[in-house]
C-alpha cells in the first residue's frame, strides 16, 4: 500500500474501507459466539492489534492481567491520538487540518513542538526498561518502532536524540517476525 501514490483512496480499496486509511485487516470470524465465521473487515491500528494479540495468545503480544494490559491500552490510545492525529500527522499532513496553505506551515510549526515533546515522553518511560512495558516485547512496541521511523520522517535525529526509543526499535526489529515484515514492505529503518 503506497499512500504517497493514492493506492488508499483507489475504488477497490475503498469498497475494502470506505474510511480509505491504512491500516485494515480482512478477518474471519464469528460476528457473535455460535455464528458461522465469515469474513469481516477490521480497521484501526489498535483494534487490529488486541485483535491479533488475542487471536494469536501464545504469541504473548498482551499482558493478561488487569493493570498492565490497561497500561497497554494507555500506551496505545495516547500513541494513536495525541502523538499520530495530533502530533506527526500535523507536521506530514497539514492539509488536512487547514484549508489555507497560507496557514500550512503555522500548523506544522505547532504541531512539532507536540511532537518534540511527545517524543520526549517516550524517551523518559522508556527508560531502564528492556520494553515498553517491561519485561515482555508487545504490540506498543510494534507500535514504537513505526514512531521511530515516523520521527526520521520528519527530520528528527532519532538515534543521536532518544537513545532507549532506538534500543527498544532495534531490539524489536531483530525478531524474526518482525524483520519478515519489514522485508515485505520494502523498509529500511536506520
Ligand atoms: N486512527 C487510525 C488512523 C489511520 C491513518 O490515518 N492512517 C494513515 C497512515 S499512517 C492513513 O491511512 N493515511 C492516509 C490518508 O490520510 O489519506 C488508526 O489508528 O488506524
């Protein structure tokens, strides 16, 4: 899917989701316990993820118990919300937020500083853990590794700046799985 190219907004991919945003996961599965399976399309980055997480629970991409899997879902609504629609996605596309390109660069400018200082909030929980949440590698990690590689897009030193939010990304881009995917779609994460 390369969005630069317009593929999300193509008549096949919007019969897929209408919403024409990326990501969405064809599932089958039962619309309520007893019911035939059959397929349905899933869309949300963290819907798809608890989703994966437990379908696949041997996988062990979610804490089970009440608290951490909370602090899981914290992670993840604030990633998805403040630092993606409110932060990164101001500074890649302020065309979406004002009409007047005159007032582009003005959003993009305000916008940065959320980011620089959603960054560094990251780079502070991140500290002294071998993962985001811990002890165990998770789907807010997944999740990290995509900022890290969002944060070299809009020119921040992300290495040099944010030492455990690169050791977090490396450790998770040595896992096979994860290196799998990054083959698939053709990335390089430096
Ligand atoms: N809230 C959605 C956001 C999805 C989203 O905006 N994805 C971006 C790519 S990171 C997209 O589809 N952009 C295409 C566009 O805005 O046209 C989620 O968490 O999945």
């Amino acid at each position: 899917m390369v969005i630069a190219e317009g593929q999300n907004q193509t008549p096949a991919y919007l019969a897929i989701n209408p919403r024409g945003r990326v990501p969405t996961l064809a599932i089958s599965d039962h619309a309520a316990p007893g019911d035939e399976a059959k397929e349905q399309i899933l869309t949300e980055l963290s819907a798809i993820l608890i989703y994966l997480a437990k379908t696949y629970p041997a996988a062990n991409l979610l804490p089970q118990d009440n608290l951490p899997f909370v602090r899981a879902m914290e992670w993840m609504s604030w990633l998805g919300s403040t630092m993606h629609t409110g932060g990164v996605r101001t500074v890649l596309r302020p065309d979406r937020f004002v009409s007047d390109p005159a007032a582009a660069d003005a959003v993009k400018a305000r916008g940065m500083k959320s980011v620089l200082a959603g960054y560094a909030d990251i780079e502070s929980r991140l500290a002294g853990r071998p993962w985001a949440l811990g002890e165990h590698y998770s789907v807010v990690d997944m999740c990290l590794l995509v900022f890290y590689c969002w944060g070299k897009r809009i020119g921040l030193t992300m290495r040099q700046a944010y030492p455990n939010h690169a050791r977090i990304m490396d450790a998770a881009r040595a896992r096979p799985a994860v290196q799998g995917a990054i083959a698939h779609e053709g990335i390089t994460i430096e």
